[in-house]
C-alpha cells in the first residue's frame, strides 16, 4: 500500500494576521469569491455566533508565495479595515485561512481574541503561534480528570454527500470530532508529535492501495482540555478537481475516510469521489 503522510503545513507558516493600514500591497488584483466562499464565511458565522454580509466584503489576490506586513512578519494573508481581504494565489483554496480572515471581517478587526481563534473557532480557523500568544490563555478546568485519547469518542464526517467536480468545483471537507463521555472535565494526555508539541487531530483518506494521512500538531493547550460531554472539531479540506491550485486532489474512487484525536482513531466511512 502506497502511504503519504502529510502535516498541515498551513499551520507552520505564521496565520493569517490583522493589517491595519489602508493600503493594498502592491499587485493586489481583486477577485470574485468562488461559489465555496459563501460556505465558508457561514462556517465563520457559525462557530463565532457573529453575522454579517459577505457581499461587503472585497477580495484580493497577490501573486507572492507569502505576504509581509509592515511589522515583518510573513503571514498567508490579511484583513484590511474597511472589508477587504487580500491573499495569496496559493491560500485562495486553503479554508483554513480565508476563514480566518473571515473571522477577522465578522470581528471588524479586534486583534486575535484567543476565545474566538481557538476557543469558538478552533479548528475551523488558522491560528498560528503568534495569533495564540496575541490572546490570554484560559484557567485548566476545574476538577479535570487526565485520561488517555483511547476513552475519547471520535467521529468523521464527510461533506458533500456526493463529491464531485460538479459541486463547489469538487469541495470535499473532512470533518473530525472528538468528544469527552465524561461528565466531569478532562485533561487528554496527548501525545508528542515532535519536540514540545502534542499530536492533535488526523484524518486517514484510503482509496485502493493508496492511502493518505494528514496529522494536525497543537499550539493551544486548551486543544486537550475538555468540558463534560464537549465535543471538539478539526476541519480538514480537499478537492476532486483542478479547480483549487496548490490543494490536496482527490482523484475519483471508493475511498474510506477515518478521523483520530491524539493518535486514537475512530470508525472509518466510506464515500465514493465521482
């Protein structure tokens, strides 16, 4: 069997920040959003609990592997204050990071509250360390119990229903989630991806002899800590088409997609790729 492991190397690079200043970067070209940004920023809504109009918000490309910001800091893409968000051309397909700066775009700027970057929104939004540090960090729970990763519930979802690149130019989101049983708190023991950094959440995608795994490290320490019966996700994103350059493409198939936490691994699904 053919194995490709992958990290989610969007979360290496410093995140998506907030840019105050007025001006575009030089060779900002303006676009109009694809038909999956519109999921995206009810992705945002959703875990904020904040709305807004996407139809306010202006977006922009830059041909740069990378931006920079007046500050130094090399970042995928930012906010601009009056609703305009530039990336670029290799994160206009990475969720992870347009839904960041949607988050930004529904917060009207306001830094990086650590509650919505990585409480609310964790999972959903790039947050990379220097987003995390931007926040206070929460008080462990009261009461936590440690336990292992093997006692968690885990569970993936898979969405559409029927991918294809027909849908959403051949959007398919791989939803992992990890829940706590447990009517008290818990401490999840995770462990070590590398060096000082705990193993978050994986997903395993595995199409006749070919199988892929991508693993998530954790920033946040709160990532492992669990309140009674609450439930944590990891989205992760791939296409079945060329439309999105620079992502993960599926190719048709049978495929099973399964979801871990902290290396323990739940149920596989199947879902045909047309």
């Amino acid at each position: 069997m053919r194995v490709f492991l992958s990290l989610a190397s969007l979360f290496l690079l410093a995140g998506c920040e907030l840019m105050t200043g007025p001006a575009l970067p030089t060779g900002a070209v303006r676009f109009d959003p694809p038909a999956i940004y519109a999921e995206w920023w009810r992705m945002a809504e959703q875990c904020s609990a904040l709305g807004g109009d996407l139809s306010r918000v202006a977006f922009y490309s830059v041909p740069d592997k990378i931006l920079t910001r007046d500050d130094g800091d090399e970042v995928q893409g930012v906010y601009l204050y009056g609703d305009r968000i530039v990336l670029t051309q290799r994160s206009m397909y990475a969720g992870h990071v347009v839904r960041h700066e949607m988050l930004h775009a529904l917060l009207k700027g306001k830094g990086h509250p650590r509650a919505d970057f990585v409480g609310r929104c964790g999972g959903v939004v790039t947050c990379s360390v220097k987003c995390i540090e931007e926040g206070k960090a929460p008080t462990k729970p009261l009461n936590a119990v440690t336990v292992s990763p093997s006692t968690m519930e885990i569970s993936v979802d898979v969405w559409p229903e029927s991918p294809g690149p027909d849908v959403l130019d051949g959007y398919v989101r791989v939803t992992v989630s990890a829940r706590n049983p447990r009517s008290q708190p818990v401490l999840v023991n995770l462990p070590t991806y590398y060096p000082g950094t705990p193993l978050g959440f994986s997903a395993r995608l595995a199409v006749g002899a070919w199988m892929m795994v991508r693993e998530q490290p954790v920033y946040a320490l709160e990532t492992g800590w669990f309140g009674p019966g609450e439930t944590k996700r990891f989205v992760f994103e791939f296409w079945a088409s060329q439309a999105a350059p620079f992502q993960v493409r599926l190719t048709p198939g049978a495929y099973s997609f399964a979801g871990a936490f902290g290396g323990r691994w739940g149920t596989a699904v199947p879902r045909m790729i047309r």
